[in-house]
C-alpha cells in the first residue's frame, strides 16, 4: 500500500477541488495511551493525511512548542517501538489515511536504515520525513525505504533555489513539503501571497503534490495556503491544546480533535 | 605563512563530502543546507588566498600573541620520573585558552562573505568569550547562547562577555547546558539565514567547520613540531591533548598525523566513572556512533538513540559528541584515546599549580591526569608534548566548591 496510498488520497481530493489538511501530533505526547486516542479520532475530524512525530531529545529546528512535546513524550517514556505499536493499532481502525512519520535521524541511525524501514512498512508507515537527513546524506536511507515501499519526503524551504530543487526533487515520493518559512516550527506566520509562486515552481519541477507547513496556526491562514498549495500542515497549533489542558488528559483529546475539525472545515472549504 | 592550510603527504581526510572515513558529513535541516555549502565554498576559497592567510597571522601575532611558548615542565617531570614533559602554552593566549585562534580565523571569513551579525555557543564560557572578543575587535553583534545552568556556574565569563558588548541568552530548553545552547544557536541560524555567521567553537558540527576549525587550530601542533625540533633537535616521542569537542587537541595532533613516530594520546572527561551511567562524558570510550548537530560520530546516547547529557566537573567536556575526526582517528588506530576523572582532574589542577606555578583549566587538568603514565610510557630520555590548553583562573570556583572551601565574597 504505502506510496500508492499517498498517491491515492490526494487523486481523491484533486477530483473533489480540495486541498488536504494534515495534521502534526507527537507520539507519546502527553503519554502514548492519550496519544492514541488523539491519532484515532484525527480522521472523523477531518484530516486527510496524519503527521506522526517521533521524539527525539535535540529537536534542532523546532519551536518551543514541538520541543516541549518532544520533552514530554520522552519523560512519559516513550520508545520508538511503542511509535511504532501506535501506528499498527491505528492502522487497524483506519486503512485510507496516510500516516507519516516525522523526526531526526538518530533514532533512525540507532535502529539501522533497513530495520527502521521495515518496521515502518509493517506498522503501515507510507512516509518519513527526517529533518536532518539531506539528499547528500540519504542514498542509504532511501535504498531501504525504496526496498520497504515507504516514500521519502523531502522538504524544499525558502531559502531553495532553482538548482538544489534539482537535488530535493530526486528520489522524492508522495509530496513535498515546503516549509513556508525560514525558521523554526510554529513562530513565524506563513504569508500565503508571497510563497504562491514557489510553491508553484516546486510543483512544476517535481510534478507531485505540494504540501505546505511550519507557519499555519489559524483556520484563516490555513484556508489562505489551500487556495494555493495542495495541502496545509497544522502541528504547534494542536500541540498547544494538547500542553493547554494538562493534566486532563481526556480534555486534550477532545480539544485537539476540535481543533483540527475547524481547521479542516476551513482547509476543505477554500476553494469553494 | 602559507602552510597553514598545507595537508600532509599522506593523510588527506577529509574527502570532499567532509567525510573522515565513517565519521562526519552534512546533517542539517534543508533551510540551513544552502548556507552551509556558500560557507563551504567561502572557506575553500578563503584557504587559497595569501591575504587571507596573512592577516589570520598576523592578528594571532599581534593580537592574540602567538607563538605561545613550548615550556619545560621540569618539577612535574622529576615528579613522574619519566620522559620529558613539555607545555604548549595555550593558556598564555589573549583570552587565555586555545580557542581565540579559531575565532580569529571566523571572523575573518564572516567578514570576507559580508555577514553582519554573529551567533556562537558556549559550555564555560571560553569559546563565548573569544567570540565576543573578536567582535568587539571588528564590530559585530554578537549574540551568544549558553545553557542557563551554565550561566549561573561561569558568572564572571557572562560578565566578560557583555563587557565585551555581546548578548548572552541563557538557554532553558533541555537540561540548559552546552549541546542545548547549540540547538538554540542552529534554530537562530535557522530563522536568521541571510545574514547571519555561525561561529562554532570546537572542530565538531557540520562540513566544514570539523576541517575548518581543525585548520585554524593546527597552528598549535605546527608551532610545536618547530619549537621541539629548535630545543631538542627531535620530534618528540608523544603528544597528549584533553577532547571533550576535541578543537585543541585536533590543533595539536593534526600536524603529528604523518609522523609515525609520535604517539598521539587523547585524554576523555570519565566524570564520575565510566562504569556509572549518564555520568562520564567519554564519548569514544563510553558511547556509539550516531547523529547529533550536523555530523556523524561517537555519542552519549541510550538504547533508543535519545542524547544523554553526560557529565563532566569540566564544563568545556561536558558535551555528548565529539569531533568527527577524532571518531576517525580512534577508528583507525592512529590516535590513542583515555580518559579521568573529576578527581583526577582536580588532583593534577592542584599538583600543577603547586609544582609549576601554572594554574590549569580543569579541561587541561585532565590530559595533565594521564600524562604521568605516558611519561613513564615512554621513559626517560624520551619526550612528550601536552596541549595546556587554557588557563585555570575560570574554574576556582568549581575547584574550590569541590574541595568543600567557601569563597566568601568572590
């Protein structure tokens, strides 16, 4: 299944005119029990495509809210092969929703490319993205993932020009992520204006989807990106309820997913 | 003046990815990867130029006060009744320690690709303060980040470096020490991409600035191989250098590589013990290879491949990574690495002071541990060189407060 359910989902919401609405939540985050129940709910919500972040403790290009997360899921405990458990038992509950996982390269490293790639496929995984892991450094990395039909996604920024697109947009499936400004996640706001014309190029030059993140945290601004990209990636935004209702727990959950179905509603009525 | 940049005959690492053998490579967020290769290609281009070269020695001249002296440590040689003991004098350096020639060697390159505003990271505050002093000397906002922790323990370095006019953040994500004062710095890189400098002190993080910092630093093992060859008429039998990043120990082993002869011996901070978990900070000795802050190499980490903080009494130690290179070097062989203790770092910081007049930095303290075993290694008659890397006066407080002595109103 893997990339073919990727490809799929966006094929199903081009022909409907929508843009897809993807969300971030952190594995683990509070704890992995809660984390489950949040990533379950995600789809009746409203979105289409699940970012699933995996925790590690020197998230470089994050903004204090993803760290905090991160800090959080590693206090609860979490181990990557419990991201892994909560992928499979959301797989048993949901088969369309591309789920992908979203970290840094040492738990990778740790785990052995062919062995953290197989655990993917077998979780039902379609995608990773590691923040760290340039096209310089991924040959590897891209060889089991190739092997296990788990796409690699990478991510175009501001700062990309017409030359290294060349190099992102190689052995890239799925999507690609444009990170819609240079920074950290969830402090900058996207000004969806000023990127339509990049975001355009890397469509052109990679003939895949383009999904936008890093600087959405409003149905206003996420509803801006869908009018001009192929999908609109929230994270902090959820993340926040998530830290705003602690200790509740099941608040979080309700919170998070209310969350997420205004954004999607806004996300899947933009072009309308 | 040319040669610094000049390689050995035989030793060529890195290869052109920034490799060193498994070790090293480019493992940044895709925002940074295009500054990274305009940095990489300032540098090769900046190596090639005379000009460059010259001011770099003439500023480590007039400025810093190189060449720093080889010294004869003759009471702690008769002390440990083996071979000769030579210092290079590091700790006599403007800004006392070995990390002033780096930050001369950045700042120019800053200068030469039109930056106009710098950020750096520090443990103890040393790296900081050469970074804030080569600002003040070419006018540029500097801002630095150091874990809060640090900030609370190395007070008088904070203070240093706002007399200098740079701007400390104190860093309070993590456990607020150094390696989540470098996050903080990659995330200001990050956000500040177009015209910002990264001055990263120590010979680790991302191709080039392991080779970068390694070639600005080996103007300590240069000066050294001449200085030896003057006074003894020999190279010597051994050099040995305390790694925690590992910047001045790459600086004096780098120019020593080819020469088969010469025993290189890098000391690990071993904190508490290896044997106790979480609380050494011996990367290569008590840790595995893996990725941290942009490069491939020996790390601190656990079984799910979460960063440990480690430990060191030594706060310019205390970080959980080491420079690629010297992943390379304990690879191949070439390099020998051990490790101390706190309280053998504290036994030699005393015993130098008492014998030598010298107070050592606790990170020296600990090259200065193991080089009784490596004088007596060698024997008499033999001679070995030790990186006495920065000075001691920063760390009075941490000694004095780890013998249980009170310091009153200092």
């Amino acid at each position: 299944m893997s990339v073919a359910r990727i490809d799929a989902r966006f094929a199903k919401l081009k022909a409907e005119n929508k843009s897809a609405f993807v969300s971030y939540i952190m594995a683990g985050d509070p704890d992995v029990e809660t984390s489950f129940e949040i990533l379950k709910g995600l789809p009746a919500a409203g979105v289409d495509i699940i970012e699933l972040g995996f925790p590690f403790s020197d998230p470089m290009a994050e903004g204090p809210t993803i760290q905090l997360a991160a800090e959080r899921s590693l206090k609860a405990g979490t181990k990557i092969a419990q991201v892994f458990e909560l992928a499979r038992r959301f797989r048993e509950t949901d088969q369309d929703t591309p789920l992908i996982l979203m970290g840094y390269m040492n738990p990778v490293e740790n785990m052995g490319y062919e062995g953290f790639a197989n655990a993917c496929a077998e979780a039902g995984i379609d995608g990773l993205i590691v923040v760290d892991c340039p096209p310089e450094e991924a040959d590897g990395l891209s060889d089991a993932l190739d092997a296990a039909d788990v796409a690699l996604i990478r991510l175009a920024t501001p700062t990309t020009d017409a030359a290294r697109l060349q190099t992102l947009i190689k052995r890239t499936k799925g999507f690609i992520y444009y990170v819609s400004v240079a920074g950290v996640t969830g402090v900058k706001e996207v000004d969806a204006g000023g990127i339509a014309a990049e975001v355009a190029k890397v469509k052109a030059a990679s003939g895949l989807p383009v999904v936008v993140g890093f600087g959405i945290r409003t149905p206003e601004r996420a509803a801006e990106v869908a009018r001009i990209a192929d999908a609109a990636v929230v994270g902090s935004a959820l993340v926040d309820e998530i830290k705003k209702s602690l200790p509740e727990n099941a608040q979080a959950v309700t919170k998070v997913l209310e969350t997420a179905r205004v954004l999607a509603q806004a996300v899947h009525q933009a072009r309308v | 003046m040319t040669d610094t940049h000049s390689i050995p005959n035989h030793y060529d690492m890195p290869d052109a990815k920034g490799r060193f053998g498994d070790f090293g490579g480019l493992y940044v967020p895709e925002t940074l990867m295009p500054l990274v290769l305009e940095l990489n290609e300032a540098w090769e281009d900046a190596k090639k130029d005379e000009a460059f070269w010259a001011e770099f020695h003439s500023l480590l001249k007039y400025f810093v006060g190189r060449p720093s002296p080889l010294y004869y440590a003759e009471r702690l040689t008769q002390h440990f009744g083996g071979a000769k003991i030579y210092f290079k004098r590091e700790e006599l350096n403007h800004t006392g320690a070995h990390k002033i020639n780096n930050c001369i060697g950045q700042i120019l390159l800053a200068k030469r690709m039109g930056r106009k505003r710098i950020i750096a990271e520090t443990g103890a505050g040393q790296h900081g303060v050469a970074s804030a002093t080569v600002c003040a000397r070419f006018d540029l906002p500097c801002i630095v980040y150091m874990g809060a922790l640090d900030v609370e323990r190395q007070k008088p370095n904070v203070f240093r470096m706002n007399l200098l006019g740079a701007e400390v953040r104190p860093v309070t994500n993590g456990n607020g020490t150094l390696k989540d004062a470098m996050n903080e710095a990659l995330r200001d890189w990050v956000t500040n991409v177009h015209d910002t400098y990264y001055m990263i002190g120590t010979a680790a993080g991302m191709h080039p600035y392991p080779v970068m910092v390694r070639d600005f630093q080996s103007v300590i093992g240069k000066e050294t191989k001449e200085q030896i060859l003057e006074l003894e008429g020999r190279l010597p039998d051994a050099v040995i250098a305390a790694v925690g990043g590992g910047s001045n120990a790459i600086g004096l082993f780098h120019p020593f590589i080819d020469d088969d002869s010469v025993k290189i011996v890098g000391v690990e901070a071993a904190g508490h013990g290896l044997e106790v978990y979480n609380g050494h900070a011996a990367s290569l000795n008590g840790g595995r290879p893996g990725v941290l802050h942009g490069n491939r190499t020996y790390l601190l980490q656990d079984d799910d491949g979460q960063i440990l903080e480690g430990h060191s009494i030594s706060a310019g130690l205390d970080y959980p990574g080491i420079g690629p290179e010297h992943a390379h070097l304990f690879d191949t062989g070439r390099a020998r690495y051990v490790t101390a203790t706190d309280k053998e770092a504290l036994e030699a910081f005393q015993l130098t002071s008492k014998l030598e007049g010298i107070i050592p930095a606790l990170e020296s303290s600990h090259a200065i541990a193991r080089v009784g075993d490596l004088a007596k290694e060698v024997g008499k008659g033999g001679i070995v060189v030790l990186n006495l890397s920065g000075r001691g006066d920063k760390d009075i407080f941490t000694v004095a407060n780890a013998l249980g002595q009170q310091m009153g109103g200092l």
